[in-house]
C-alpha cells in the first residue's frame, strides 16, 4: 500500500486493530505455531491485555513509534509495516504522524515528490490544533530549516517558489497560523528555532524574524487566555505507561445525561464517578458537569459547550500530561479469599502499592491468641531491619496491630514484610513458612512524587477541603500508574491513599452523590484487587451491583469484578453469567464476543460452564483452550 496519496485517509481500507490481528495471525514463530496474544506481548514489553485492546479497536498505541516497535516484534515486511502504520493513521486522522513517519522512512523510497511533500506540510498548517503545539512548534522550525528548498513540482502552486514561501502564502492566508498557547511555549519555540539556527547559521535572520513575529503573536494571545481560561495549571509529572487513553472522570451532574460509546447500542447514564472517553458522546438537553480533566484540572460544563460532535474537550494542550486514564477494571485477575486468612498475621499496609514518605508504619491482621510478633524487612533479598520481640497487647489495636518501621526507605527499592506469631499454645508460624506462603507480590515502593501533592492541593482548593468531590478525584490520581517496577510486573499507583480516601468519602458524606455512586465501589473494588486483598474487593463489588441499574456498564464491572473475587466458588459461574447479561444488553455483537471471549481466555476450561457458552459451545471450546 503505497503512500503517495496527498490525502492519506483515501488509503483506508482496514481497522488498525483488524490490520494488527490479521498479521499477528499469519506470523509462526520458530516453531511453526501462531504468535499469540502473549507472546507479541512479550516481545514488546507490555500487558497481554493491551495487544487484546488494540485488536479490538478499543484502545490505539500512543504513536507511530509503538506501531513500528509491533512491526518489528512480529518481523514485518516493509510492506506490511507500511500497512499497519496506514491503518493506525487512518483510525486517529493524525497528519503529523503519517508525515513524520514518511521523513524518518526515505521520502523517494515512498514516491513523494518534493512537491507533494511541501503540500501535505501546508496542509498541517491549515489542520493545526492546540493539540498539537509541541509537533506545530517542530514543524515551524522545519520551515525555517527548509527556507531555500525550492519546490520542483507543486501542482496548482506556482513553481520555482521556496518551501518556505508556499507554506507562507499557499495555505489560504498570508501568515503562519498560531495555535493558542502554553505557558511555557515561548521557551519551547526558542529552542526549536535556535537548533535550526545552530544547524543552518544562513536561516538565522529568516528565524530571528520569525521567532519575533511569533513571540508578539502570542504575546496577545497569552493576555488572551488568562482572562477567558483562568484554569490553574499542573505541574510537569507523567505517568509510567504511555499507551493509555484520557480520561475525563464527572465529579457531579445536574440534569439527565446519557453517554454513548464506539461498540455500544444502548446509552447509558452519566452518573458522578463515570469516566468518559475522548470520543463519547454526550446525550443531553439541558445539564451541567463538573469535571476532573485528564491533565488534573477541574472544569465546568453545560450543554452549550459541547463540540459539534457532542463530545467533551477538556481546555488543555499537547503539553499537559495524561493524569488520569482509562485503566480498566477488567484486567485484574482472579482472586479469592485465600489471601486475607484471618489466623495468619497477613500484611494489610503497605502492600503492593507506593508510598510517598521515606517512614511507613506496618499494619497486619490480629491474630487471636497471638502472645508475640516479629518482622523482619527486606529490600531486595537483604534484610534491612529486624523488629525483635514485639508483645501483642503493645501493638494491638482492635483487629489490626501497627509498628513504626524505624529507618528511611530508599526511593525506588522493592520492600517485602515478614510477620511471624507465638501463640499461647507456643505454635510458631511465619507468613513465609509452610501451609502459609502464597505466591502474592505484596512488595512496595517507596517513590517520592511531591508534584501530585500540588495537584492534589489545587483540587482542594477548586472543589473544597476535604468535600466528596475532592476526595473522589484525589483518590482517581492516586490510583493511576505512576511507577514501573524494575521486575517488569504491573505498574503501581498509591493504592493504599487511594483505597483511603474513597474510605472517608464514604465514611463522612454517605448521603452524597458520590457515596450513593456505584462508580466509587467499583474504583475501591479495583483498588482492592490491585493490593491482592479479595474478600474486600468482593464487598466492593456486591455494593456496587446493589447501587448499579440493570443493564448498565457499571453493573457489568461490579459483577464480573465479584466473580472474580468472590471466596464462594458456588457463585462464581452465576455472576460471570451476570456480567455477560449485563454486556449483552448495550454492546453491539461484535464488541460483545470480544468481551465474551476476553472472560473465557481468563475462564479457561470454566468457561465452558457458562449459560451463555450452551449455545456458543464451538466457540467456548477455542475460547478456553486458546493460550493468548
């Protein structure tokens, strides 16, 4: 599939994902079987799940780069990168990415002639978004850079002109467009010009002009936006994974509002606590939102400040991180009762999860007729402290006992606990001793981000010291991906503030909206999930189905999030049954087997059990047996 064509998207003939299925599917790997799911996960370095969403369409790879990085883990063809890399332009309309994919590929080699390639540099010009501020300020400098290029073939633009002289006058106007500004775009576009001044010391009087002209553009424009936006900005602060869609999660609603998905035939309600994807579509006459914006800032919307296509769009740039994304539920494991064993003395906090003080204090279950504890910490394999003899009465409180860990932990150091018991009966046991251990990753991390406590600060100030509202968003930014372990595993968030948080919204506002919200439970059953406490998550969960309409996503979560945890084995068919119930009535078909088949990859030979399998039973078959 040749990229000649000015108009990139009259290339489209195929989903990014289906392109990406169809050629995971025709690779083999060194012996002869298909490349799996698993396996493309491997070789790039991320979760299975992740490959599942991109063949599914529900979620696309941050950029051309992560495109070409599935290319090369499934040893693509040139032509067949070329195809995947067009499907993936097409799905997310992005010129920037197919032009700067063309210039890092050889341009001849691709059969654009300069012409076209100045044409399609115009175009970006005309299509600049505030979006794209950071790639717009690259492609200001590349103008520069490109000043005495002269184009040879132009088609409808006179020849013999300068690159820089069409981009000038051929876009429909006689000056550069200037995208409304970032603080810190002054800076960004001093440097690029300066880098093209460095390479070309001839364009330095073109560049100067240039820089000088743009500067007192957006001189105005930053008067401009002060007065019209007045959005306290975040601080500089990124989450640990990329591939991750933004999300703008409603803090409070006024009036009835109806959301509607890519893969879903039925609307559901927006209710505080929903998350919303960039391209949802809001159904609603009259109402207003609040909101928590994926860059960490809180604004405020009606039904006049919906876009043309009915979707909401934060007031942020290109330069404002993702702060909040769409994690998913659906990606935990399944998990049961086993880990919470209330006569051992299992670690509650810290557990699993980061922290962001160098001293913690340790919290595990009681046991009855304990007469004595000792911990012992590790970093790694070694042993960083010792806690000696400690008397049950001297750190019980109620069910759970407590010590103060008396040293600082270093930053971005695996941490694991210990616990050992005396009995009254002088039985001994250690929670890594036989008949105890479990295969659980309850290690934690110590990562220092003072940045979110300024963000954090912010959200207390825009939405009230300690309100409902604050505590929910807080607890949403808590609970995102912050840190990658160096052992490869899931990604951590501060998931014992988050859990926290949630805890004292519903503690003290339980008549609040938020409290009454079965998004809540459902983003507390997840967070119990992530720090492996089960039977926690299962009541979560049943909370949140109780508070759930029939039919409705949130019921959907809450009950394939209690199959998956729940310590009663004889409901567990029942509620994954549930859960498919629950899809079935809003996804389309085809976005419902791909949940369906999601469950049964998980499932396995369990799968088969399923009332919804009895007449799918060919397809539950391949289902359970497929190792992706």
């Amino acid at each position: 599939m040749a990229m000649t064509q000015l108009n990139f998207v009259d290339a489209c003939t195929e989903r990014f994902g289906n392109a990406l299925q169809r050629t995971r599917e025709s690779k083999r790997t060194q012996h002869g079987k298909r490349v799996t799911r698993n396996e493309l996960a491997r070789r790039v370095d991320c979760a299975p799940e992740t490959i599942e969403k991109y063949e599914s369409s529900s979620r696309l790879p941050t950029n051309v780069e992560d495109v070409e990085k599935l290319a090369k883990a499934l040893n693509c063809t040139s032509q067949e990168e070329r195809d995947l890399v067009v499907a993936y332009i097409c799905d997310v309309n992005d010129r920037f990415g197919i032009l700067e994919y063309m210039e890092r590929k050889n341009t001849k080699d691709e059969g654009l002639e300069v012409g076209q390639y100045a044409q399609m540099l115009a175009d970006l010009f005309n299509t600049a978004l505030e979006k794209d501020q950071d790639r717009y300020t690259r492609a200001l400098a590349k103008v520069i850079q490109f000043e005495t290029k002269t184009v040879t073939q132009l088609g409808g633009i006179e020849e013999g002109k300068t690159l820089f002289e069409v981009l000038v006058t051929g876009m429909g106007g006689g000056a550069i467009p200037q995208p409304k500004p970032a603080p810190n775009l002054f800076q960004r576009i001093s440097q690029a010009l300066f880098q093209t001044q460095s390479q070309n010391p001839r364009y330095a009087v073109i560049g100067l002009a240039s820089a000088v002209a743009t500067i007192l553009v957006i001189v105005g424009l930053l008067v401009i936006s002060q007065v019209v936006w007045n959005v306290p900005s975040a601080p500089s602060v990124a989450l640990a994974v990329t591939d991750v869609e933004p999300a703008v999660v409603v803090l409070e609603t006024q009036g009835t509002v109806l959301f509607l998905r890519e893969g879903w035939n039925t609307e559901q309600p927006v209710l505080p606590g929903t998350q919303l994807a960039p391209a949802d579509q809001i159904l609603a006459e009259e109402m207003t939102m609040r909101v928590l914006c994926p860059n960490g800032t809180v604004q405020k919307f009606s039904s006049g400040d919906l876009s043309t296509t009915n979707t909401l769009s934060c007031s942020s740039s290109a330069s404002d991180n993702t702060l909040v994304a769409l994690i998913g539920t659906q990606t935990q494991p399944i998990q049961r009762g086993g880990a919470e064993n209330i006569t051992i003395p299992y670690l509650i906090a810290p557990r699993a999860t980061l922290v962001r003080t160098a001293r913690v204090t340790l919290e595990w279950n009681a046991v009855f007729d304990a007469t004595t504890y000792s911990l012992t910490v590790r970093s790694a394999t070694q042993i960083v402290h010792e806690s000696g003899e400690l008397t049950a009465d001297d750190v019980t409180n109620g069910e759970t006992a407590h010590y103060a860990l008396p040293i600082d932990l270093e930053p971005d150091v695996s941490y694991t606990v210990e616990i050992c018991v005396t009995l009254q009966t002088a039985e001994h046991s250690c929670t890594n001793g036989p008949g105890v251990a479990t295969s659980i990753n309850a290690a934690f991390y110590y990562h220092p981000l003072p940045e979110l406590s300024t963000i954090e600060q912010n959200l207390s100030n825009t939405l009230g010291e300690n309100s409902a509202e604050a505590l929910y968003a807080q607890a949403l930014l808590l609970s995102q991906p912050w840190f990658m372990s160096p052992t490869g595993a899931n990604p951590l968030g501060y998931y014992q503030e988050a859990i926290a948080r949630l805890q004292t919204l519903i503690a003290d506002y339980p008549d609040s909206s938020l409290a009454q919200s079965p998004n809540t439970y459902n983003l507390l059953g997840e967070l119990y999930q992530r720090v492996e406490r089960p039977l926690n998550a299962a009541l979560a969960f049943q909370r949140a189905g109780e508070l759930s309409l029939p039919g409705s996503e949130d019921a959907a979560i809450a009950a394939l999030g209690e199959a998956a945890t729940t310590p009663d084995s004889r409901q567990v068919i029942t509620l994954y049954d549930a859960a498919l119930d629950q899809y079935a009535s809003f996804l389309d078909d085809t976005t419902f087997e791909a949940q369906f088949q999601s469950i049964c990859n998980q499932l396995a030979g369990l799968c088969l059990e399923l009332q919804h399998c009895q007449d799918r039973m060919d397809m539950c078959l391949a289902w359970a047996q497929d190792d992706q």
